[in-house]
C-alpha cells in the first residue's frame, strides 16, 4: 500500500482553485501563460502557488529568474517565494542535468512532489504541464479532478491537432476546462476560434506573437510589462478568476 | 523534515484503511522503509509517534494497542540496456551529499545521479527499495 496517496488531498485542501496550464503540444506558451498567470494573479494581492509538472523539460524557473531558491524543510517541503509566488519544480532536486524518467518513475517523482509539499493557505495553484496528454496528465486527472484546464493552443493546425485529442480527452473524463487561448497570433484569422466552437469548449482570447517576449526571460517584472503580459490580462475576466 | 511528510502519510493511509476495513483496533502496521530513499530510521520514528498521538483524538481506540514494524528495503537497480543487477548500495557512497539529498526527496532523482556501472546508461529500473510501503495492517473488528 502506498502510503502517499492518502496524504494528497490533505496537501492541496487549502488550496482554493487549481488552475492547470496544457496544451497537446510543445513549444506554444504554456509556461510563459502559466508563469505569467501566476505572477500577475500575485500581484492583483491573491496567494498564488506554481507547480512546473514538465519534468523532463522544466522551464518556468528559467522564466521566473529563480534559479537560486530552494524549499525549507517543515514537516515536508515548503515552496519559497520567487517574486510573490510559491514556486515548486523538480529543478530543485535535478538542477541543470537531464531527467530521462520514464513513465511508472514519473507517477511517483509527481506523487512524492505533492505528499512532500505543503503549499499552505493558497487562492490558486497554476500548474504548468508537460505537453500531450501523458503520465502527468492522467495523474492530474486522478488525484487532482477538480483542476480547472486552461488549455493553449497557437494558429498551426498541427498544434490544434494535439489540442483537439486533449480537449476530447478532458470532456470525455468530465473535467473542467475553462476555454482555450489562442497564442502567437500573427495574422487576421478565425480558423482556431472557429473551430474550437465546433467543440463546445469557451474560446477565451488571443496573445499577439510578441518579438520582445524573450528580452523579459528571466525578469519577472519585465515580463509583465510585456504585451503579452497585456494581452493575457485582457484574457482573465473571462476565466472567471 | 520530510520524513514527516511520509509518517504523516502512513498514520493517514492506516486510519483510512480501517476505517474502510471496518478495524475497531490496529494491532500492528508493518512497514518497508527502501534504502535508495535514505529515510533518517530516528526522525521517522519520533514523527510517527507524534502523528499517532495527533491522529489518536477522536478515533477513540484504533491506534492505542498498535505496534509497528519496521523493515528495511536493500535497493537494487537493473539496466534495461545490458540487464546488469546491482546494489544501490555500492553507489551511495560515491554520491555528494547534495546527490544524496536529492534522491532522498525525490527517489527518481536517482536516474540523474546514479548510471549502471557496467554500461553507463541513465535507463535502469528500481527493482527495489524505493521509499516507504505498507506491507500489511492487522487489527480487530
């Protein structure tokens, strides 16, 4: 029996929502959208937690510029504070070296993140997913079925492809998917939005390809002064946050 | 420390099962402690014995006559690629301390620090002794 399991529910029962941050495909923003949403919804005063879940491609402590903080020890693990935010990622334990895991190694590195970590008093937990709709996906699905999805796709068929087997995966399993963000929007067209109707599933807005986003890697501050930053608060009145 | 994290864990997990099981009173809890997890035997103990007394009140009797034993796990590994077996063991004690600490807090951190010594490759399963289990739970109905 494993004992981690039960303690799950306990660690994330201050949590007041849990935002998760998916895409079916790599390399379309997901990190960017969750660590800007973390940061932003810190600086509007709420208690917010961000959980990078892509480990074998953490990327969100390379955007927070959190490269020298590091968890207390207290009856677990307490995430520090990286600009506000309680930031937890596997980079803590894997530093800058590669993490070849494989599937039944990466439920239990998930497992013993959240049984270790306690997060305490929390208005929302933003998690940044791995792409695809993998081991972490399904876990999440399993210990964390109220996760409301933020699902983000870009204008490339190929990712709204990808995209279109996770929404059909989320609404199969019943899960709440608060709506799809269209991002690097580089020309007039409303194929995606079009198309992510056809679901059912709430189009909630586009992010503009910025060319200047990479300057602000890095720099907290400066990424919310991004237009992209712009662009993705315009998005959250519709998240209903 | 994060061994309270894990006694916590299994204090939670034995008063669930009881309550699942319909158990009036745990008799004895047996627990396999793995090696690769390098849990501090004396920590654990001690944070057991206080989320017992935390978890005690209110559950009247379930945990008052409880014992629990405590095996310990030797760690071994296999390499998917040439199928050589070894100890964790002989590793351990070539790791740094910040090695160590991290696949105490996280077990799989193993396949960063750890390669099969025969063929070097990161792609080995823990056959073994991974971190802490629930062997069996006995009590009375």
């Amino acid at each position: 029996m494993d004992p981690r399991l039960s303690i799950i529910e306990k660690r994330l029962a201050n949590i007041g929502r849990i935002i998760t941050v998916a895409s079916g495909k790599g390399g379309v923003g997901k990190s960017l959208i969750a660590s800007t949403l973390a940061l932003s919804l810190s600086e509007k005063g709420y208690k917010v937690g961000l959980l990078d879940l892509d480990f074998q491609g953490p990327s969100a402590h390379v955007i927070l510029g959190a490269r020298r903080a590091y968890p207390k020890e207290d009856k677990g693990v307490v995430p520090p504070e990286v600009h506000g935010v309680r930031f937890m990622s596997i980079v803590y334990y894997v530093g800058d070296e590669p993490s070849p895991l494989r599937g039944e190694d990466i439920s239990n590195a998930l497992i013993e993140l959240l049984a270790i970590t306690q997060w305490k008093r929390l208005d929302f937990l933003v998690i940044d997913m791995p792409p695809g709709i993998g081991d972490q996906t399904l876990d999440l699905i399993r210990f964390m079925s109220r996760s409301e999805f933020l699902v983000v796709t870009t204008p490339s068929k190929v990712a709204l492809e990808t995209v279109r087997k996770l929404l059909k995966l989320l609404k199969e399993l019943r899960i709440p998917i608060r709506g799809v963000i269209e991002n690097m929007k580089s020309i007039q067209s409303s194929w995606v939005k079009e198309q992510i109707d056809a679901l059912g599933v709430p189009f909630l807005g586009e992010i503009a390809f910025d060319k200047n986003l990479e300057d602000s890697i890095g720099n907290a501050d400066k990424l919310l002064e991004t237009n992209f930053a712009n662009d993705l608060e315009e998005i959250l009145p519709k998240l209903q946050l | 420390m994060h061994e309270w994290a894990l006694a916590e864990a299994v204090i939670s997990t034995v008063v669930e099962t009881s309550k699942k099981e319909k158990i009036r009173e745990v008799t004895e809890v047996k627990i396999e402690m793995g090696e690769l997890q390098q849990i501090d035997e004396e920590i654990f103990n001690f944070a057991l014995k206080v989320s017992i007394e935390e978890a005690a009140r209110g559950q009247g009797d379930l945990l008052k006559k409880m014992k629990i034993k405590i095996e310990k796990e030797s760690a071994l590994l296999k390499c998917r690629i040439c199928g050589h077996e070894w100890p964790f063991s002989d590793q351990a004690k070539e790791l740094s301390e910040e090695e160590s600490e991290s696949i105490h807090f996280i077990p799989e951190a193993a396949y960063i620090y750890v390669r099969c010594p025969e063929c070097k490759s990161p792609d080995f399963d823990i056959i073994k002794g991974r971190g802490v289990w629930i062997d069996s739970i006995k009590g009375t109905r």
